[in-house]
C-alpha cells in the first residue's frame, strides 16, 4: 500500500474522507460518521427492515474497494422489576420466534439459497426472533446477512455450554478472549444481532446439581465477556447464560428462563398463570409431525408406522429417559381431545397421527396466546426452528425445510395483534387482547356461541379501539349483554351451547383473528356434515364451506399446496384459501377435521 492513497466513503448521498493511519507501510482506518434522518432497521413485525448501501471508494481514481448493506437501530434491555424486555428504537417487542440448529447437518450450514429458503418460510409465518444457541455452532455471514433483509433478530450465544469451564487457565482465557472479540467484531456489524449471551446452561448445569451461587455464577461469564465487550464498545444487551437470574436459574418468574412445564413436564395451561414467565430463551418442546407432503416423500405413505426404526430414529428424546417427545405430545392429545391416543393409533393411525399433527400446534399456540397477553411475558422462543434428519423432530420446519403443521397453526398466535381467550371460573370465558401494532387498531369483536355444532342461539359484537400497546380483557357475557353460563358452571339444566367463536374484525370487515373452541368434551361428528370445496372466480383460490363448526380444518392434495391450512371453519362461512398448483389439471384432494370422522372429496 502506499501511504498517498486516499479512502472515502459514500453512504445516503453523502461523502466522508476516510484518515489513514500508517503503521509500517500498513493502514488502519477508524472513523466517526454523523448522519441525519436516517432509515431504520426493525423487525419485521415493527415495520420495514430498512438497510443503507455504504460504499469505499479509493479518492484519485474513484475505484470501488468494498460496499455492503448497513442498518441503523437502536436495541436496548428493559430489566426493571425482574423483567428483560428489548425495545428496538424505542419500541417494546415481544420476541416470538425459535431456536436455530443449522441449515444442513451434511455440508456444516447449508448454501445460502437453502438459509434463504428456511428463514423466508419462518419469516413469513410471523417469526421476529431466532437464537443461535450455545449448543451449536456460529453461522455464516450469508445467515446473518439474511436475517437483517428479512427483519430477524438474532440472539447470538457464545460457543458455551452445560460445562464448568477453567476459568483460572490463562492459556484457555487467551483462546476464549480471541474468539469472543473475533465474533462480536464480525457479528457487530450485523443490525439483526440484538443480544449476545455468555453460554447456554451452565449457570442451569451446576445448580441442578445443586453447587451454591458462587460455583454456579461462573466469572468467565460474569466478568470476563462482558468486560471483553465493553472494551469494544460493543452496544447489544448482554445475559451471562440462558437460562439466568432468579433465586436459581431454572426459576421462571425472574429474567430468562428455559420452560418446559407445558411440554416435557406435562403441565396443563394453568400452569402459565403459576409459573409467571418472564422471557423463554427456550420453551415448548414436541415431536411435531411433518407436513403430508413430507411423510409421503420420506416414508412412503401419508401415515407411516410410528413404532418403526425409521420412525423412532427422528424422534427426540432426553438422554438417559424412559420416554420420548412423541409420549408428551400424546400426553395433550390426550388431554385436549379426550382421547387415549394408544388405541386411537390401534384403531385409525391416519387419524391418530393427524390429530398428532395438530395438537403440538394448538398447545404452542394457547401459550403464545396467554404469554402476549398477559403483560409479563415479553419473548418466547420454541426450542428447534429446524429439523436436521426427517421425522418428527422438534422442529417447525422440517429437514427439507417446508413448514410443518404447526407451523401453520402457531403462526397465528404470532400476528402483531394478539388475542387469547381465558376462562375465569364461574365468571365464565373472557377474551384478552393486546395491541402490538405501532397504530391504533379499530375494529370489532364477535362472538358467536353454537348449539350442536350448527345452530347459532347467541350473536353479539361490541366496538373495540386499541392505542398501540394497549391491552383489553372483557368477558363474553359484557359482550353478549345477557348471562350465558356458556361453560356450564352453574348447571341449570343441560348445557345449551358447545361451540364458541370470537372474532376480531378490522373497521372495513376483514377478519384479523379467529379463535374457536369447544366449551365441553369436543364433540365428533359423524356422516351428518355437508362441507363442500369449490375454485374462485380467478382460480388461484380454493371456497371452503361447512354446515357445521369443524375444527383445525385440513385440505390435502396431491397436486396443490394451500397458503393456509389446518384452520377453523364457522357454519356458512366462506374461507378463501389461496392455492399453488405443483402440477397441471385441477386441484383435487380431501378436506377433514380434528372435530369430523369424515372426509369429503374434491375436484374444481
């Protein structure tokens, strides 16, 4: 190099002269730039992902050097009263997402078009969050790059994990520093990176085996990282471990926590109100089924043998256990829909391992539901966004990286308007709404309670006005105007209804929530159920329609790929569901229920 070279830089139409300090024929280059009204970088859920084009040009000659994408943001942590809650540019986010494996466990990451296509998939549904975690390994740029241009925030572990690490060798304090200021120096740059965390779980390791606070409060993550950062100045919120903070790491009620009470330890929804979740930097772990797509390609058949070796072989298990992911998942089923899932799968294994398919989907989704409406809770991430070997891993995206189905279930909980219907005992149900959206939202929500899954006997709807951030708890009865005892807690005489319906509608009537439920023992119907499948006008749709309430309504097909699926279904009601064709000639398949023993063909 020679020292009468002059740099500048180029960013949003202006230009910077870059100084030079020459060391031994070497330049090094540090700058402070000052810029006015720039664009802002958000998360995807908060607005556009904006990124600036910066641009090293050589002065004389004007000779392009180096460019890249940039993006400004400002990403602090709320940790006020036990809490940990970022705001991106002064704006609170619930951080919904999942944890990350790798793109491709044969080619260590993956190509870029494959990060592409898994990250688009998980952005699509809603996802704002994704944790690089410290069982894991860092990612490429490319990943990184993508999760800026799709609006992902990253929370990025350090290579630490479950282990009592010499922190008094000076030799292995060396090699941790120099791998601690090479990541946060490459990964600094990157506006997704919002936190970066010590380790994962050894703060949790040792105080499970019962070691006092001070072993388990590890100075390699206390003092030296976090001192190492600010050496750098580097800006990102930083945590010593995940889980931490609390009386013992692993208590939910303060900080992060990994929770697993609904899921592993086989906990009912109650349990959310008990164990008052901060933030889950890990949480809702189940053998989710792949999609029919998948288990056809991979198996052979739309309902594979789950006791098979090539079957047991995807699914997850703790080491060391008597029981495996697919027993929880079971557990719910059970739970939720009254049925012993041993002689279900006995008995219909097709059905058994759709209800399979749903019931993973429809617990995360009740979660995510109480956890943003709640107040308390400000993130939650499922543990496994991506499978790494076909089955029925945790991931909500399979090993050939399509969406699995609950996926498409949970994505609902994951809108920016969250709502969750809570039952208050005898006071009956209520219905909990909180506004995320960065303007105030108007609208309406209806309530519709169902008699014989057919028979509408209440219809009400009362105005609703949301200012951002604001949250509403209003009981179905206020809205009804009249007691229902919709639940049957009072029990006079035998219960009226058996189906409830909210909807949350914007001021021009487009439906922006939908939550049905049963209100006892879900009922089945048998043959007397007309649902009929027709094509839009336009033909890029499919027209569901049913004479009775189904529920998580699944469309399958050979032929087409649906944009929605496994939704609810209201008598009369017209469903647009928007379709693409894998191959000529109409589309044709099968349309069912969770809440239906028939199904009923189509062609159009």
């Amino acid at each position: 190099a020679s020292e009468d070279v002059q740099l500048v830089v180029a960013i949003l139409g202006r230009r910077f002269e870059l100084p030079i300090d020459w060391q031994d024929g070497v330049g090094y280059v540090r700058t402070h730039l000052e810029l006015e009204e720039v664009p802002l970088w958000n998360p995807r859920t908060h607005g556009p992902a904006e990124r600036v084009k910066l641009s090293v040009h050589r002065l004389n000659d004007a000779e392009l050097l180096a460019e890249r994408m940039v993006c400004f943001r400002e990403i602090l942590a709320d940790r006020t009263n036990g809490g940990f809650e970022l705001a991106v540019n002064n704006t609170p986010i619930f951080c919904r997402g999942a944890c990350w494996t790798i793109g491709d466990i044969e080619n260590f990451g993956g190509s870029a078009e494959r990060l592409r296509s898994i990250l688009t998939t998980a952005a699509k549904a809603g996802l704002n969050m994704i944790r690089v975690g410290g069982t894991m390994s860092y990612e490429s740029d490319d990943f990184y790059s993508l999760c800026d241009e799709l609006g992902i925030l990253v929370w990025q572990d350090f290579m630490f994990a479950s282990m009592d690490y010499p922190a008094d060798d000076a030799d292995f304090l060396n090699n941790v520093r120099q791998e601690v200021e090479q990541q946060a120096a490459r990964l600094r740059k990157f506006g997704s990176v919002a936190v970066f965390c010590g380790s994962s779980e050894t703060e949790q390791q040792a105080a499970m085996f019962g070691k006092d606070r001070d072993t388990w409060q590890h100075p390699l993550f206390r003092e030296k990282i976090p001192a190492w950062l600010d050496a750098m100045d580097v800006t990102q919120p930083y945590v010593p471990s995940s889980p931490c903070e609390g009386t013992l790491p692993m208590h939910n009620a303060v900080g992060i926590s990994h929770y697993f009470g609904v899921g592993a330890y086989l906990q009912g929804h109650d349990d959310l109100e008990r164990s008052r979740v901060r933030f889950a930097s890990e949480c809702l772990a189940f053998a989710n089924v792949p999609s029919e797509r998948t288990l056809k390609e991979r198996f052979g058949v739309l309902a594979p043998a789950i006791h098979t070796p090539a079957w047991k072989t995807g699914v997850p298990r703790d080491s060391g256990t008597g029981w495996d992911f697919e027993d929880v998942r079971d557990h719910y089923l059970r739970e939720l829909y009254n049925l012993d899932p041993n002689v279900l799968r006995y008995e219909n294994n097709a059905r058994y391992l759709y209800l399979s398919s749903v019931v993973s989907g429809e617990v995360m989704a009740r979660t995510y539901d109480y956890w943003r409406t709640d107040g308390r809770c400000c993130g939650a991430l499922v543990w496994f966004l991506n499978d790494i070997q076909q089955g029925a891993g945790w991931g909500l995206i399979d090993s050939d990286a399509r969406a699995k189905p609950a996926l498409d279930i949970v994505q609902e909980s994951w809108k920016p308007i969250a709502i969750a219907l809570r039952d208050r005992g005898m006071d009956g149900m209520s219905v909990a709404i909180h506004n995320a959206e960065r303007e105030t939202f108007a609208g309406q929500l209806r309530v519709c309670l169902y008699a014989d899954s057919r028979r509408l006997v209440s219809d009400a709807a009362v105005p609703i006005r949301l200012s951002e951030g604001e949250r509403l708890e209003i009981a179905i009865d206020e809205i009804l105007g009249s007691f229902s005892d919709h639940l049957h807690r009072h029990r006079f005489g035998p219960q009226r209804q058996d189906t409830i319906s909210v909807r949350l509608l914007d001021d021009d009537g487009e439906l922006m929530h939908s939550r049905q439920r049963a209100l006892s023992e879900i009922p089945l119907l048998a043959g007397d159920c007309t649902v009929n499948v027709t094509a839009s006008e336009t033909g890029d749709a499919l027209i569901v329609t049913s004479d009775r309430a189904l529920r998580r309504v699944r469309l399958s097909s050979p032929n087409t790929e649906f944009k929605k699926n496994y939704f609810d279904l209201l008598p009369g009601e017209k469903r647009r569901i928007e379709v693409q064709r894998r191959s000529e000639g109409a589309a044709r398949g099968t349309v069912s229920a969770v809440n239906w023993l028939g199904e009923s063909y189509f062609r159009c």
